[in-house]
C-alpha cells in the first residue's frame, strides 16, 4: 500500500470515529433524541460503554491523522 491510502484510509477512519464518538456522546447527554433516531439500538448505557470504549482507538487515530497529516505537508515542501 502507497502512503497516500495508508493517510486515506486513516483520515476517513478517524471521520467515521469521530462521528460515531459525538453520537455517542450525545447519546449520553440526551440518550431519548439518540434513541429515538437509531431506533432503539443505541441506549444510554450501551452509549456510555461505547463512547469509553472508544477514547484509545480515537486518540491512535487522532495521533496518525496528525502525524500523516505533517508527513504530507513535509514532503511536498521538501520536493519542491
């Protein structure tokens, strides 16, 4: 794989990661709103569960979306 969809494939990771954190977030705050729109599958509980779940893999994601993010940037003002 060429770095430049290793860089893809983690900046839309992290999207989808934070997307689904807020969610969850949100659906601890106000679990009825996040309830009603996921139909039941997100519940206050499995909300908090997730969102504590999910805090290493955003923050190692968060790391490598920063880190690529400065490596791209590097590398093309060192071509130039």
């Amino acid at each position: 794989m060429k770095n430049k969809q290793i860089a893809t494939i983690i900046h839309w990771s992290f999207t989808v990661f934070l997307l689904f954190y807020v969610i969850t977030g949100f659906g601890i705050t106000e679990y009825r709103i996040v309830q009603t729109i996921t139909f039941g599958l997100i519940k206050k509980p499995l909300a908090f569960q997730l969102h504590t779940l999910l805090i290493y893999p955003f923050i190692i994601l968060l790391i490598l979306h920063i880190l690529f993010s400065i490596k791209q940037k590097w590398w093309k003002r060192r071509i130039k």
